[in-house]
C-alpha cells in the first residue's frame, strides 16, 4: 500500500517555482491520487487539474488562504490593496483604487491573526 501525504479536500501549495499553473505558493484544492501515485490538483482561480509530484508540495495555513475581495497588505504599496485572483507563475492580481497590478506572491504580508 502506497503512502498519500495529502487527503482529497486539502488545500496545499508548491514550494518550488518548477511548475507554471500550479505554480509557486499558489493554493490548490487536492482531489486525489492517479494510478502512478501522482497527486491530482486543481489550483485556485484555474479550474483544470493537473498531476505533479506531491514531495514539492505542503500544507497551506489557513490564514494564507487569501480570498477574493479580501483586504491584504502588499509590500510596496503604502495602504492595503484588494485580493482579485490567484495567477500563474507565483503572480496575484490586486487592485489598489481602480488600477489591477500583478505582483509576486512574495510581497503578500500575512498577518498572524486570529479571530475568536
């Protein structure tokens, strides 16, 4: 019997930058195993599903699970922008006023919040 590190329902992320749509830090919602072993993924914001190698995948923090209209704080904008969507190759799209910017991932700043 083969070991499954994810079980279907899961929301994980890629750790490494080597895939384009299920890209880096993009969350995706595991949906199973193929026959190979190979783990089935729909990313956020995509609709497809794509098979990867689960090892460069972990766990998302549900407090880094960003949502559509959410209010974030970005690095380099002085007030907080709004969350759009999820993109490929380690992108997301906010909009700040009325202007869309495509930033990395990586300038998210997350808060270590907890709501009662």
């Amino acid at each position: 019997e083969k070991y499954f590190m994810f079980n279907i329902g899961d929301i994980v992320r890629a750790t490494t930058r080597r895939y384009v749509y299920t890209s880096y830090m993009r969350p995706c919602l595991v949906k199973g195993y193929d026959s190979l072993g190979k783990l089935l993924i729909e990313p956020f914001d995509d609709g497809s599903t794509y098979d990867v190698d689960g090892t460069d995948f972990e766990i998302v923090p549900p407090n880094e699970i960003l949502k559509q209209g959410q209010e974030i704080l970005v690095k380099g904008f002085e007030n907080r922008v709004v969350f759009k969507k999820y993109l490929s190759r380690g992108q997301i799209r906010v909009t700040d006023d009325d202007w869309f910017h495509d930033i990395s991932i990586d300038d998210v700043i997350y808060l270590r919040e907890f709501y009662v």
